[in-house]
C-alpha cells in the first residue's frame, strides 16, 4: 500500500525527532542510557589531593601539585594520606591508592612511563618511577583550563598515557653499599686481611673507602687498596691519588663486586696552606647498564671551602640517573651535604662515624630513584677512627 504525502511528512519528523534525541544525549549533560557523560572535570576549593602514605614519591608530586595550583591559579587544596579522612568524590589520586589502584588503566604504561586519566569526578595520576611520577603531575597540571567562571577543567579528553620502559629501574636492583674511612690501615698494622674479615659479613657491593695508602713508607710499601679489594672478594678496585706521601701515594679509593667501565680522579678547589681534595668518579656497568660512583674526602678546616668542594661534585654530577656518593664529608651539619643537588642522605645525623667527636661526618647520598631499604653502622672497634656506614638500595626510579 503506498503511503499518503502527510503519513510521509509524519515519518519523516519522526526520524529527525529522534536524531534529535540521539545527538541531544551525546552532548556534555547527557546519554542514550540516562546516565550522565562529563567531558570534563571541574576542580574546586572542595578537591583534596589523596595519597599513599607510605609512598615518598606520592607524597612529593601531591606537594608538587599544591604548589602549582597555588602559585599558578591562588588555588589552595588540602593534601591527606590514603588513609586518613573517608573517600569523597572530589579527589585527585596520586599513585596507587585504596581507592582507585588505577592497575586496569596502568597495566601497559611500563617500567618508566605514566598514565592520567579520569573517573566520574576524580583525576588519577599514576607513575611506574619517581621521574615518570614527576612527568604525570606536570602534564597534568599543564593540560588545566581556567574557565570563565574562574573554576579550573580538566578535560576528559586530555587523558593520556606514555608508554616507555626505564632500563635501570626495569633491573629490580638491590644494592648494599658503603663508606669506610680506614685510617691508612694503621688500626689494624697494615694486614689488611684483618679490616677485611670486618667488613666481609655484610655482602657489600661497593664500597667507598678514604684515607687509602699506596707504597707509602709508614704502611710499609704495600697497596693498601689492592690488598684490601682481594682479600675481601672485590674483584674491581680503583685508586684515587690526592697527594704524594712518604715515598708513596695517598688518597682514597672504590672496591667493586661490578665492572668499573671507566675511573676519573678530579681535582677539587682546595687554597694552597690545604691538604689537596679530590674526588673519584666510577661508571659501573650493572647488569648491562651504567651507575656513576662517586668518592669524595672534603676539607674539615673550612666549611666556606667545603662549600665550594660539594658545589664543584654536584656539577660534575649534573643529572646523572642512578648516582650514588660516599664520603668523609668532615662535616655533619646537614645543609651542607644537600648542596649536592637531588642527592638523598643516608646519614641524617644517626650514625656518629667519626666516634672520639661523637661525630656523623661519613655519609652517602642518593639520587631520588633509590630508596632506602636499610642503614646501619659498623663500629670499628680501634681498627680505624671511623666506622664503616652501609646502606640496602633499591633502585625505584
């Protein structure tokens, strides 16, 4: 039967009514099944920042985060751990939290990379290391619109992942290294098989030593260092000259379970009436990729000097991923150590090393991949005037 030109005139507005409909849900407000679609989230004074307590990493990009609102919009959230107010739907998550763990989305993103993205009225920002954290909460940051209102979106749109692995942090390494100063092997008579038989028990990896002779007369012509490293099961070893002394060498040095790619000894700022500083700068191959090492033995006479010493190491250290430093900084006072720029001290003022002063003047410092695991000291017992400083590393990124 053929339709009438009215039933093809009705026909035809009901489609278009429908379309109408169709396209009307699609739009920011609605759906086709009732439910609302945001395309974007609105951030107010009612966000709080939410993250994992335990997480350091977490808890420095949710203070990042705060300070960007704060310094670019005047807007001023409060930061709470995971578990210290009840959930609320106005939140931005950082890292794994109990409530979005965020593994469906961040399952792909890899060893190095990051994930941003939205649910219902929370914004989560995940971060396989440190640094990918760090990259998450700027794009995040970055990618806000202030609206004409003056209320901050962030578009649902603007979810993004990168995808990248982390070489070293993909190790899973697990590191015990130290700080020794040995006092030239004088407590011990110069057998070094006896500082040796000290240290062996604790599975250290590296080690930085200070004080080390070399066919110096008063420890009777030997090599302090190689005598030491072989006696102690350290195959790689490397030695640091600051001063010619008594017939021999003096200075300090690394022993090494890892191959050491390449060893530098550089002079560091020291006024003439000084005994000459130096540091020694090692690249570790571990497991195929490359660690900087660093040794250093700082002026005690001068805090303006040493100043300019800890200024000069942190230079040559630059960005470099993945450092680790020990030392006799001859110093405990703390702002002084954290002149080295990214750096993370082990020794804290916890550990007197230096015991006749009672004195936390030995250290390591960290780049911020690592974290700590565990610390200790290893009181020397008159076989140096110092105690050896260890610490259990995991590389995180």
């Amino acid at each position: 039967m053929k339709k009438s030109g009215f039933a093809k005139k009705a026909l035809a507005s009901i489609l278009l009514l429908t379309l109408f409909v169709s396209l009307a849900g699609c739009k920011k407000g609605g759906s086709q099944d009732g439910e609302p679609v945001h395309t974007e989230v609105v951030i107010d004074k009612d966000y709080r920042i939410i993250y994992d307590g335990t997480n350091e990493r977490a808890g420095k990009a949710a203070g990042n985060i705060q300070s960007a609102l704060y310094r670019e919009y005047k807007l001023l959230l409060k930061i709470c751990k995971d578990d210290e107010e009840p959930e609320s739907k106005k939140e931005i998550l950082i890292g794994s939290t109990s409530r979005e763990s965020g593994e469906e989305n961040a399952a792909d993103y890899g060893s190095g990379g990051w994930t941003v993205y939205t649910k219902d009225e929370k914004c989560i920002i995940l971060g396989a290391t440190g640094t990918a954290l760090t990259e998450a909460t700027e794009y995040f940051v970055d990618s806000l619109v202030k609206n004409e209102d003056g209320t901050l979106a962030f578009s649902r749109s603007s979810a993004k992942s990168e995808h990248k692995t982390d070489a070293l942090a993909a190790l899973e390494l697990t590191l015990r290294v130290a700080t020794f100063n040995i006092e030239n092997g004088s407590g011990v008579g110069h057998k070094m098989e006896k500082l040796a038989e000290h240290i062996a028990p604790l599975g250290l990896d590296i080690v930085g030593l200070q004080e080390v002779d070399v066919g110096t007369s008063r420890s009777g012509g030997i090599d302090t260092l190689k005598e030491l490293a072989e006696a102690a099961g350290f195959e790689h070893y490397a030695f640091s000259r600051a001063i010619d002394h008594r017939g021999g060498e003096y200075g300090h040095g690394i022993m090494s379970k890892y191959p050491i790619v390449s060893y530098e000894t550089k002079l560091l700022t020291t006024p003439a009436e000084y005994e000459q500083r130096v540091y020694g700068h090692a690249t570790l191959d571990v497991g195929g990729e490359h660690i900087d090492f660093y040794n250093a033995h700082l002026s005690f006479e001068n805090a303006d000097v040493r100043a300019v010493q800890f200024a000069e190491l942190s230079s040559a250290i630059g960005n470099s991923r993945g450092f680790i430093v020990t030392g006799d900084f001859n110093t405990e006072d703390k702002s002084e150590r954290e002149l080295i720029e990214g750096g993370a001290l082990v020794n804290t003022g916890k550990y007197a090393t230096f015991p006749s002063k009672n004195t936390a003047i030995d250290d390591i410092i960290l780049h911020s991949g690592w974290d700590i695991l565990d610390s200790g000291m290893l009181e020397s017992d008159g076989k140096s005037d110092h105690n050896l400083l260890w610490a259990e590393v995991h590389f995180a990124g």
